[in-house]
C-alpha cells in the first residue's frame, strides 16, 4: 500500500500546506493564489514636467542672482582699491612734504 501524496510531494499527514487549507481530494491542485489586478496608473498630463521645469528656471535664476551679486562685489572692491591707489600715488607725487631738520 502506498501513500497518498499531496500536490506538494508529501504524505497527508506530513503536509502543513495541506493540513491548514484542509484539501480532501488528493488530486486537487493547491489553491492559487489571486492577486488583485494592479490599478490603473493615470499619467499626469504632463504637470510633473511642467513643476520640474519651472524648479529648473528657479535654480538657474537663483543661480544667476548670486553669481551678478559676486562679480558687483568684486567689481565694486576692484573700483575701490583702483581709486585708492590712484589717489595715494597722486598725492604722493604732488603733496611731498620735506623734511624740517
């Protein structure tokens, strides 16, 4: 006599698959599992696009912002040490004081 195998290649008795689901028939294939259908996914209709270009010009603006910001301030400490040194040597050269023993 031999024993009645599972779907799952054991014994009845041996089979915890079987023994929880409780198969009678030894013939019956193991219950399959059903997943539900995946949803839909909706497309966006291009707003993804439209937020990451319009975060993209934000950037660059902000960029653009502070690279005008850095070249003013060293235009402006250019300027400054330029007219410093134009005004020291011009008065160096015209306003020499002599010495007083």
């Amino acid at each position: 006599m031999t024993a009645t195998l599972c779907p799952h290649g054991l014994t009845r008795g041996e089979c915890l698959i079987c023994a929880t689901l409780s198969t009678s028939s030894a013939d019956s294939p193991p219950a399959s599992s059903r997943r539900p259908a995946a949803p839909e996914r909706r497309r966006g209709g291009g707003a993804g696009i439209v937020v990451a270009v319009v975060a993209l010009l934000l950037v660059g603006w902000w960029v653009a912002a502070l690279v005008s910001f850095i070249f003013r301030v060293v235009v402006l400490a250019a300027v400054s040490v330029g007219s410093g040194w134009i005004g020291w040597r011009l008065g160096v050269a015209h306003g020499r004081r002599t010495r007083r023993d």
